[in-house]
C-alpha cells in the first residue's frame, strides 16, 4: 500500500547540474501534480496531468519540465538547476475530480548551490 | 475555490487550549475545501473535506471545520489541542479544472 512514492529523498546540485525527480502512485490516479514548498510560500503548482497524455504548467512552471511517462509515473525535470530551486518538491496524486482529494508524496529536499 | 487564504502564520499554545485556524477563499461557484496537516519532516496528510451537504466536517484526530458560506470561510477547529498537533496546517481548494489551490500554512506549535 505504498500510494505516491518519490525519489530521491534528498539531493544536492551544483549550479546548472540537471536532474529528475521521479514519482510514481498506485491508486489508478488520473490526474498528478508537482509541487514546490517554500517557507512562507505555501505548496506552489509547477505542473500537474490532468490524465494520462497531457500536462499543463502550474503557478511556478520556469525553470521545469515535466513527463507523464504514463498513468502512474509523473517526473519533473530540472534541466539547468538554479539556487532559486532549493525547495522541498511535493508529488501528488488524485482521482482530478470533485470531492476527490490529493494524496501525497513523501517529498523531495533539494539544495542547488 | 480560486484563492485561499491563512491569515494565522504562526500559532503557539498550551496543552489543552482550543484551536481555531482561520482559512477564507475565494468565490467560484462550486466549493470543494480541504485541510492538511503536515507533521514536521512528513508528507502532507488529509485531515477533512468539505464538498456538500453538512457545513460542519469532522476529521481525524478530533479535528472539526466549519464551511460558512456568507463568510466564505472554512476555519478548522480543536477544542483540546496536545503537543502532537505541533505542525503546519494547510487550508485547500479544489479549483474545477483538476488543480488543487494551496494557502500559505499555519505553523502551530504547543507547548507541553
């Protein structure tokens, strides 16, 4: 019963490294999210997936791309990683309709220095 | 919702105080309302929803909400908190087009 899985737990970039977070869920979820949370800033909306073939830019999309590589995996990747992307990056997973409510995962402490 | 806002950013209290937590949002036809909590170093988890019918929502953890809809408000309450509850509270919408609107988080921390 493992529901929304990230990795890596933790990560440390250098400047313009690149990397991908990956996450997978096992709820048959259509829709899945990725988040950024920074203090005092709340969960910011990078990208979500409606369902399985798309994706759509959230509150925050610069600087990320994403694969919704099918219905249960959703990366996000940093292609040229910036400080301003230290985070702690959130993946969720929900049924994307009302009254459904988003699971998430256990998240994702990056440091760029 | 559109937006959701906390105006509490930081709460501190004792042992067995009663807790409430204020969460407004924006109109936008049909309400779906959430409340998260988020242990130190953990996950986000669900405490309550609100989608229809009875305004007043319990959850777990003896954790209620009020969805008061002249008020656009949807404030999570406790009436005996323990030093377990130390934790971020995030109030949360569902916008209608698959997105889930996240307010600024309420810090509380109780004191043994």
């Amino acid at each position: 019963n493992a529901g929304v899985t990230q990795t890596p737990k933790f990560q440390v970039l250098k400047t313009g490294q690149s990397m991908t977070l990956q996450c997978a869920q096992d709820m048959n979820h259509n829709s899945m999210y990725w988040y950024r949370q920074d203090p005092g800033m709340g969960l910011r909306l990078i990208y979500y997936s409606a369902s399985e073939g798309t994706t759509d830019k959230g509150e925050v999309p610069n600087g990320y791309n994403v694969s919704r590589l099918n219905k249960r995996e959703f990366s996000l990747r940093l292609e040229s990683a910036a400080p301003s992307q230290t985070s702690v990056y959130f993946c969720a997973s929900s049924e994307g309709d009302w009254g459904t409510e988003a699971f998430f995962g256990q998240g994702t402490r990056l440091t760029v220095v | 919702a559109q937006s959701v806002s906390q105006h509490n950013h930081h709460v501190i209290l004792s042992e067995a105080a009663s807790l409430e937590l204020g969460c407004n949002y924006s109109y936008g036809g049909t309400v779906n309302l959430f409340w998260y909590v988020q242990y130190p170093g953990q996950h986000l988890q669900l405490l309550l929803k609100y989608f229809s019918g009875d305004p007043l929502v319990k959850g777990i953890k003896g954790f209620e909400a009020e969805f008061i809809k002249s008020k656009f408000s949807f404030n999570l309450r406790k009436p005996s908190v323990q030093w377990s509850d130390t934790a971020e509270y995030f109030c949360a919408g569902y916008s209608g087009t698959y997105k889930y609107i996240f307010g600024t988080g309420t810090r509380l921390k109780v004191l043994a």
